[in-house]
C-alpha cells in the first residue's frame, strides 16, 4: 500500500529535516523541495522554479498534506531593511506558501481531505531587527486563518506553528555555546532550555494527523514559555 505523502518545503536542514524525519516515522512518504539535499532541487524565492518544483512532486499524483516551511531572515535594523531584504522575505515566507498551497488544493479537495502547516514565528508578535521577518511571518497568520475558514468544509485543516528559539546550525552559529548572549536567551525562556528541531516536529506531527480534523485556523507557539503574557489568550 502507498504511504500518503506530505510536501516540506526547506526540508534539507533545521526544522524542515526534523519535521522530514518525523514524518517518515509516523509513515508518510517525506517529498521535499529545497536548494540542496537529495529531494526535488529548486530555489523556492523564485515562482517559475517553485512552478516546476511542484509540477514535479506532483507527477506521482495529489498530495494532501503540505508544509511550508522553507524561509529566510534578513536581520536588519529597521532603518537599515533593504527593499531587496523585503521583497526576498516576502517571496520565500508567504509568496512560495500561497503557490504550494494552490498547486496542491485541487487534490485536497477531490480527497475531501487535507492538511496545511505553515511555519510562521514567535517574531511575529515583534522582535528586534525583524522589520521583514515579522511583517512576513505574521502575514502567514492571517493567511492561516483565512484558509482555515475557506477550505474547512472541504474536510482541510489550516494551522501555524510559531517557533521560538530553536537551536538549529544558523542559530548556534549566531549563538555559540557558552557565550553571554546565549545564556541572556536561555535565561528568557520560562523552561530554561533552546527548543530543539525535533520539539517543532512534535506540533508538526500533531497538525499533519488524520485526527486532528477539529483543529484549525491556529497558532501553536513551540516557545518554552515566551509567548505567556505577550501572545492574545
């Protein structure tokens, strides 16, 4: 029998791999899109590689679950934020999102089933240096929440996931070990740890479940904690 397949975008590494790697656990076929690594090649920040990309993971037929996680950060201070920063932003973080989603929509529908996970981020509550990473990754929230209302009757689920710090290569290489500044954010977190890609995983294998279906248009913030007192109850 075939294992029902779910597309991850930015698969080859981080959270994308953990969440590739929890998947094929829980007995999907992982299909994933990213610049490197051994899935389908294609630098998602431009439309026509994203087109083919899709065109080609959907040759083996529909797939009904879909998460879109590949993004970029573009740390600047908001006087400093390039025009060529946002536009990135925006076609990585919420560009690529829409366009998977509606490559992959038709063989929800025709299943009366269906799962989408966007990664969005606790930075979308507000964040220092994260004029275009928060403004992208809250517009991912709202497009959550209006797909989760849209596509609801058709027996698809719509939900974000808003990952706080994760101790991920690029953030240990932004953040070593031992360090002050790493400690101040160790300190911050009520659990007293960095999350770990496998804890971001955790929701994603929560959200893609076929049991899942009463949950949607939500925000599951993997934070330790940093959200209390700043998320809307």
């Amino acid at each position: 029998m075939n294992k029902p397949r779910v597309l991850i975008t930015g698969g080859a590494a981080g959270i994308g791999a953990a969440a590739a790697e929890r998947c094929r656990a829980d007995g999907y076929d992982a299909v994933i899109i990213d610049r490197s690594g051994d899935g389908i090649r294609a630098d998602l920040s431009h439309p026509a590689e994203t087109a083919q990309a899709l065109q080609v993971a959907l040759a083996g037929g529909p797939i009904t679950r879909l998460l879109n996680n590949v993004g970029v950060v573009c740390p600047a201070d908001a006087e400093d934020q390039t025009l060529a920063q946002l536009e990135l932003a925006w076609a990585l973080n919420v560009r690529c999102t829409l366009q998977c989603m509606q490559a992959l929509l038709p063989g929800m529908k025709a299943a009366g089933f269906g799962r989408i996970v966007n990664m969005s981020s606790r930075a979308a509550l507000g964040k220092e240096q994260r004029t275009a990473y928060a403004a992208t990754k809250a517009a991912l929230i709202g497009m959550t929440r209006v797909w989760a209302l849209e596509f609801g009757r058709f027996g698809i689920t719509s939900n974000a996931i808003g990952p706080g710090p994760i101790g991920t290569e690029l953030f240990e290489r932004a953040n070593p070990a031992g360090s002050a500044r790493t400690q101040a954010i160790i300190d911050a977190v009520p659990v007293k740890r960095i999350g770990t890609p496998e804890d971001v995983a955790q929701a994603v294998s929560f959200f893609l479940d076929a049991r899942s279906g009463f949950v949607t248009g939500q925000v599951l913030y993997v934070c330790g904690g940093m959200t209390v007192g700043v998320a809307g109850v």
